[in-house]
C-alpha cells in the first residue's frame, strides 16, 4: 500500500478480525466522525513470501472485496457513522510496516492491543508495540473491553512529567478533553529515594509536605498554559509520591482515554517505547493514546 493512498489528516485503523480489533474499529469510527476525517481500514496479511521479501512489505495491495475481514469492518462502519467517508485496503504485508507508512500522512492511527496472526511475529513485539514506538502520529490501542468511553461521559487522563518529552501529550490531551466536551486529570508522580545508610530523620533531607508542594506548583505552572488556551476543559491534578504506571492505571479506570508521552524524561526518541508508556499499554483497560516526543505534531483535532 501506498502512502499516496492515504488521505491527510485522515484516521487509519489496523483490523484484522480480531475481539480486539473489533474494539479499535469502533473507537475509530468514532474518531472519524468526531474529527469529520476520512477513515482508513487497512487489513495486512501476513505468508511467508511477505517473510522472504522484506523490500515488499506492505506495498502488495489485494481487492479489499475479496476480503471478508474488510467485507465486515465496512458493515461495520456503514452501520455506526455512513456519513463517513471509508477506504478500504488489503495489502500483503507485515502491519507494523503497513501501519507506520500510513501514520506519515495519517492524523491517527488505531490499533487493537492483540490481534490474530499464525506467524512468529511475537519476536518482534506486538503489532500495537511496534506501531506505538515507530508511528510518526499519534496511536491508539484498545482493548477488547476498552471502547466505554468512546462515546460516553468519562474524562481524559494525561501524564505529565515536567520535561519538554510531556507537552505533545498535553496538547493531544487538551485538545482531545475539549473536542469531547471531556474534563481532564493530569498525572503525575514523584519519587524520591535516600541514600543507603542515611536516615529518613535526619532534618536536612527535607520534609515530605515541602517536595510535594513543589511538585505540585511545577504541574500547576505546567497546566497554567494549557488550561489558559483551553479555558472550556476543566482540570484537575493528581500529584503523589508513587510508581507513574500505578498512579495512571488508578486514575484512568473507566475514563474516556488516557494520553501517555512515547518517552519520557532522558529518553532517545525512535529507539523503544519509555518504561511507562510500555507497562500501560499492557495493563490499562481504557483505550490509551501514545503521543511521539518528538516530530508528532497531529493535534488531536
């Protein structure tokens, strides 16, 4: 598949028949039809002439009417939103390939957490981690129980770590909270260890209440801008001393979307997916979106 076939600005899931990606169908119908984009729905098979010939992956596109997984995605969206405009496409090909061509062009891409395939395609990493790390827009995954929040009340909750690597989240949070009329929860934790053999009572380590007031007027001046720019989003901040995955898991049950950076602080963009945004993608049961650190500009419309 081309990316010339790919409308700017558009929304691109990845289906594959899949309870999961069942799930990032609708999310994404919902998504097109929020954003008044264009939808993709790209199903890329996998065989083993796509394995021996890596210069061809993604590119060998296949009559998407023969396709039943497509024939039944497109039931799917005519069923949920027939205003919006949809292409199909089946293509040979690795999806992570196929996908992070699309996310050059693409406003979104949406992804199940687990799909379907017969290959070893497991000695890469999941088609939803591959595309989280490598795709040059922002990423959804959803899980098979993680679309309640689509379409219903539930706010959005975003991580926010102080650093430079957080604000395409924030601007994907803020943005997503006012579209959807969503209030909005910022996150973040701290954690502040001692050094061995030196004792929490000793005065000069500092008092607890003291680092948590500090903590919390660095997120208030974080936020101060962005609630500025979007005076209709009504947030709220959760700062703790805590483990980050365990706090976000906590805040976003039953929330509408959790946004998370794709590498936090001291992170070097493109090579893996931060410790953070990698241990939520396994365990939220909310649809979380993975923002690039860097180059990801899509705004969440």
């Amino acid at each position: 598949m081309s990316t010339q076939q790919i409308t700017q600005g558009s929304v691109v899931v990845g289906v594959d028949g899949s309870p999961a990606s069942d799930a990032a169908l609708r999310w994404a119908v919902s998504e097109a039809r929020r954003t008044q984009q264009p939808l993709h729905a790209v199903h890329a098979q996998e065989n083993e002439l796509v394995l021996n010939d890596k210069e061809q992956l993604g590119t060998k596109e296949a009559p998407a009417s023969a396709d039943p997984v497509l024939t039944s995605a497109g039931d799917v969206v005519r069923t949920m939103a027939p205003e919006v405009q949809l292409t199909l496409h089946s293509v040979t090909g690795f999806a992570p390939t196929t996908l992070t061509a699309a996310s050059r062009l693409a406003q979104t891409v949406v992804v199940g957490s687990h799909g379907r395939s017969a290959l070893p395609t497991a000695l890469l990493g999941s088609v939803s981690h591959q595309v989280a790390i490598h795709s040059r827009c922002p990423v959804v995954v959803v899980r098979e129980n993680g679309t309640q929040g689509v379409d219903g009340p539930g706010k959005v909750i975003v991580g926010v770590d102080g650093s430079a690597a957080s604000e395409p989240a924030l601007a994907y949070a803020f943005a997503y909270a006012s579209s959807t009329g969503s209030g909005l929860t910022a996150v973040h934790t701290w954690w502040w260890e001692p050094l061995e053999g030196v004792s929490l009572g000793e005065p000069w380590l500092g008092d607890w209440t003291q680092i948590a007031t500090q903590e919390s007027s660095l997120v208030a001046e974080v936020l101060a801008g962005w609630a500025h720019k979007f005076p209709d989003v009504s947030v709220t901040s959760h700062v703790v001393r805590g483990d980050p995955v365990v706090e976000l898991l906590e805040q976003s049950r039953g929330a509408r979307l959790l946004v998370v950076g794709s590498r936090g602080r001291g992170g070097f963009i493109g090579l893996m997916l931060g410790s953070v945004s990698r241990r939520v993608l396994k365990r939220a049961t909310c649809p979380v979106a993975v923002v690039r650190s860097a180059g990801g500009d899509n705004p969440a419309g």
